[in-house]
C-alpha cells in the first residue's frame, strides 16, 4: 500500500535494527490449522497458502526471542523477490533429522522399540533365541547386557526384525504397531509425540515455497507409512537408513522383497551423501538435534554461497520432555553443539524457546 510504513519488511531490509535481538516481522497471522497439524489439506487453495506465508505469527508455539526471529529473518530474506539473498522456489530445500527433532527419541529410538517387540512377538518361533545373545537380552529385558552387544548386536537385531517379508508385508506391520504401541512415560501413541513447534515449521517453509525433507538415521521404510499423514512430508521426500531389497515373482505377482543385509546408513557423514542420491540438491536448511547430524548441518552451510540455515533441538526441559545432550546413548549431542557456535547455528533451548512441546499440551 503507497505510503504505508514498512513494518512489514524484513529485518535486513528496515533501518537501525539488530538481526540478533529483533523480531524480523512483525505482520503475520496464525497458520492454516490443516498445515499446523502437518496433515495434507486437499481444500487448501493457493491462495491460503500465499496468505498463510504473509501470517501474523505463522510459530505461535514458539517464544518470542533469538531463535525464533533468526527463522523468521532467513525465511524472509530469501522469499523476499528482488532481494540479495532472493532463492528460487524450485532451490528452496529443508531437510530435517527425524528422531529427537520431530518426535521423541528418549529412552530410546522408537525403531528400536518396534525391532524389541518384534523379536517378542517372533520369539514362538525361535526357541534357540532364549540361549542366545543378543536375543536373549531382549526376551529377558536385559538393557545392560543388551547395549554390551553393541552395534553388533543392534545390527542383527534389526536384520532378523525388519527382513525377510515383502516391502508391502513390512508397511503393514510397522503400521499395525504404531496404532497399538504406546510411549511408556506419556502412554500415548509415537505418533503423537511430535513437536508442535517443528510441526508448525514445517507448515511455514512449504507456505514459503520450500519443499521439506526427512534425512534420518532411521529405517526408510520404517518411516514412509506414516510421515505424510503426521508431518506433511510424502514418502518421496523421505531418506533414510535401509536394507537391501529383491525383485521377485510371488504367486504370479511382482513384489519387492527385504533382505538381511544392510543397504546404506543414513546418519552422520552418510546424510550428506544420502542426500545428494536422493534428493539432488543441497540444501538450504537443515535442521537436527544430535552429532548424528553434524554432517548434514555442515553441508547445508558451509562453503555454500548465498543464506544459508543451520538449527539444533537441544532437549532441556525434563519436565515437560527430556533434558539431555553430551552425556546420552540417544541423541548423543556433543561435538555438533560447540560447531553450532562456531558456525552461527540457531540452538533451540526447548525449554526456554517453546510455549509448548506436544500439541496436547
């Protein structure tokens, strides 16, 4: 509008403003509630989603302070057409850690938890298991002597749990377990342990034109049923850790058959390489919580031209979730945490930064 002030533009664009303690805009509106939750919305017209983009407050689970203006500030300089850090819609690419950056990773990984019940339920089956490591562990909830089996351990575990059995037969099961399984501090469902605040940033990077992806040391295949309908992200823009898989014809049909042998382990140096295969472009943003991911962030933004977006989840609230960083056997975050400060890395003080953790909060 000729005349109007220019609240409304982006920090590095208004005069005698501190990108480090400044709200960056200041004329934005609550999300779209489809986009909020994650969950696709067929009725949401481009139109919505344009507005949406130009919202009041498009975090409204996020305190005001550091971290959220500097989302809002990238978000703006590069969305903004015209502008010297302008980036075209199809180069607009997040990827996002998927385990303690969306949802709960504490006490342990939810695959994991899946791979220890299915060694439970496949047990009948297996009697040599009650005699032998690291089963054995399992089938007596024997933690210590479990984690003593080590990676070794982890890894038969997982090709005896997720293997032999069709791609279709493995959707079915992982689907099967998330709607029975329950977290066993919040008796909830894994599903609904996600992170409102990373749910309605998601909703606001494809508002703005981005395109979001998962980049996970979890099971690709573990993933794919269900991170559409929870975050908005379709199986195509998932990657992940995977087995191996067989082209076979079963009973006069094509099918894709998982094998007991490992594929390609999506974490730590493997996600920029993950990347790269699956996705084609680097990235813009990135955001993670642990070491696992140090990789990806150093990807994203080092040595790149242009703006670019680093972000950490560091888990500091106990009461509301769980506190921990350099000490912990999941989301062990260490050497990632001091490169954030080197690197100018935005870090999520969940505690501080989040009015709330869960959307039933």
């Amino acid at each position: 509008m000729a005349g109007a002030p220019n609240s409304c533009a982006p920090a590095w664009q208004r005069k005698g403003v501190d990108l480090e303690t400044d709200h960056p805009f200041s004329c934005y509106r609550s999300p779209h509630p489809a986009l909020v939750t994650g969950r696709p919305s067929l009725a949401l017209s481009l139109r919505s989603t344009s507005a949406l983009a130009q919202a009041r407050d498009p975090l409204p689970s996020w305190n005001e302070g550091a971290t959220k203006a500097s989302i809002l500030d990238f978000v703006a300089r590069v969305t903004t057409q015209g502008g010297p850090f302008f980036v075209p819609v199809e180069q607009r690419i997040a990827t996002f850690d998927n385990d303690g950056t969306l949802w709960v990773e504490q006490p342990m990984y939810v695959q994991l938890a899946f791979a220890l019940d299915r060694v439970k339920a496949m047990a009948p089956m297996h009697p040599e298991w009650k005699t032998t490591q690291p089963f054995a562990a399992v089938l007596d909830g024997d933690l210590k002597a479990l984690a003593a089996s080590g990676e070794k351990g982890l890894v038969e575990i997982i090709a005896v749990t997720h293997a032999g059995m069709t791609t279709a037969e493995f959707e079915k099961i992982v689907t099967d377990w998330l709607a029975t399984a329950r977290d066993p501090r919040f008796k909830r469902p894994h599903t609904e342990l996600v992170y409102q605040p990373m749910l309605e940033l998601l909703a606001y990077l494809r508002a703005s034109g981005f395109k979001t992806f998962i980049a996970s040391g979890g099971g690709i295949e573990f993933m794919r049923p269900w991170t559409e309908r929870i975050y908005g992200i379709p199986p195509e823009q998932v990657v992940g850790s995977s087995i191996k898989t067989r082209f076979e014809i079963k009973d006069g049909a094509p099918t894709l058959f998982r094998l007991p042998d490992i594929n390609f382990i999506d974490d730590k140096a493997g996600k920029p390489i993950g990347i790269n295969e699956h996705i084609g472009r680097r990235p813009i943003a990135a955001f993670g919580n642990s070491d696992g991911d140090l990789e990806m962030l150093q990807w994203t933004t080092l040595g790149a031209s242009g703006a670019r977006f680093g972000l950490i989840v560091h888990h500091t609230d106990a009461e509301r979730e769980y506190a921990y960083d350099r000490q912990s056997h999941f989301g062990k975050l260490d050497v990632a945490l001091d490169a954030a400060a080197v690197n100018k890395w935005a870090v999520v003080d969940m505690k501080k930064d989040w009015k709330r953790v869960f959307a039933f909060d």
